[in-house]
C-alpha cells in the first residue's frame, strides 16, 4: 500500500522549481512519505530553485524557495523504499560531492527504485549508475551518459521516460505524469483510478 512506502527527494540549490515541487506534492498526494534532503543543509533549511523554458533559447528564471524537511546527515538508504533525483543546475554540483555518490551507490546496491529527471542524470552517471543501462535525459547530459557507458536513448519528446530494471529516467518535467507513474509502479504501490 502506497502509505506505506517511504521515499527519499535529494535536493540542491537552483534545482529545476517543477522536477522538486511536482514530484514532492504528487507523490505525498498518493500518500507517501517524502523526505526533501540537501547535503549540508537541515530540516527547515530552503534550497533555492530554478525555472528553465526549454522551448527555443534555453532561459533561466528563479523560482520558489523549497523547503527541506529532514537531515541530509541522517539518511539511512535501508529505511527507504525508493529516491527521486530532480535536475536543474543542482546535480552539476550534487555529482560531485562525494557524499551524494554514496548515497546513489547504497540506493544502486539495495536495487531500490531511483527515479532521475532532466539534468539529475548527471548524478547517476558520477555514480556509475548507468553503466550498461538503457536511460534519457535532456539531450545536453547526452555526452556524460554515454561517457558513462550508458545505452543512450534520444528522446522523441521532451517528455520521454524509459524504466531499465530499478532506474527510471525521464528528458524533462514535461514527462511528469509518465516519470512519477512509473517510479509509484517500481516501489510496488498501485494507482487506481475511478473513471471519471
């Protein structure tokens, strides 16, 4: 049951404001716990975030303060069921913090969904999450995907998401609807639907 599912969000400064705050909201909509975490930061920090318009010349516009609301210093991946990794400009630095790597590796080694959006591959590919997997992303993470041994798969739309084994990856927020039903399916919860 859904309720029952705990998840983790890993977070940055200038995360793309959609990929963290629609994620956040839906996923506690389908009533799970969400822990929204930064390295270096506490529950009750912001993490400031970024709005991208990825139609034509890509811009930059700043979005809404993201509140955390747990202890990056106090996760402990075994008491997890899943992580969501946003993109943005956050996973340009998250990707090299040594911390943030080993948090990706222990979720990689317990074969625990991780569900990474837009830029947020990056991180995965730092990790050597990718090696040998089949993933997308916006299309600029291309070349650090396939430097990372990935089977690189191009988008048709910004909203195209593939699912390989545990990993989930989508090209951008515009694939929400798509990302975040495939990652509820990975963490064994189901979604139901009236009809109407």
């Amino acid at each position: 049951m859904a309720s029952q599912k705990r998840v983790l969000l890993l977070c940055g400064d200038y995360v793309e404001d959609y990929e963290v705050m629609v994620p956040f909201q839906a996923l506690l909509a389908y009533g799970l716990s969400v822990d929204a975490v930064c390295p270096g930061k506490k529950s009750g920090d912001i993490c400031r975030t970024a709005i991208h318009d990825s139609t034509g010349h890509q811009s930059e516009s700043r979005g809404h303060n993201f509140a955390l609301n747990a202890n990056f210093d106090e996760v402990d991946p075994t008491k997890y069921d899943g992580l969501v990794i946003p993109g943005g400009r956050a996973p340009e630095y998250l990707a090299i913090n040594e911390l943030v790597i080993n948090l990706v590796n222990k979720f990689q080694d317990l074969q625990k969904p991780i569900a990474s959006i837009c830029h947020g591959q990056l991180i995965l590919a730092a990790a050597g999450s990718v090696k040998g997997r089949k993933c997308t992303a916006y299309p600029a993470v291309r070349p650090a995907l396939i430097a990372a041994g990935a089977h690189w798969v191009e988008p048709d739309t910004m909203a195209f998401c593939i699912t390989d084994g545990n990993l989930i990856t989508g090209a951008t927020y515009e694939g929400h609807p798509k990302f975040i039903r495939l990652f509820i399916k990975a963490l064994g919860a189901k979604i139901s639907s009236s009809g109407k």
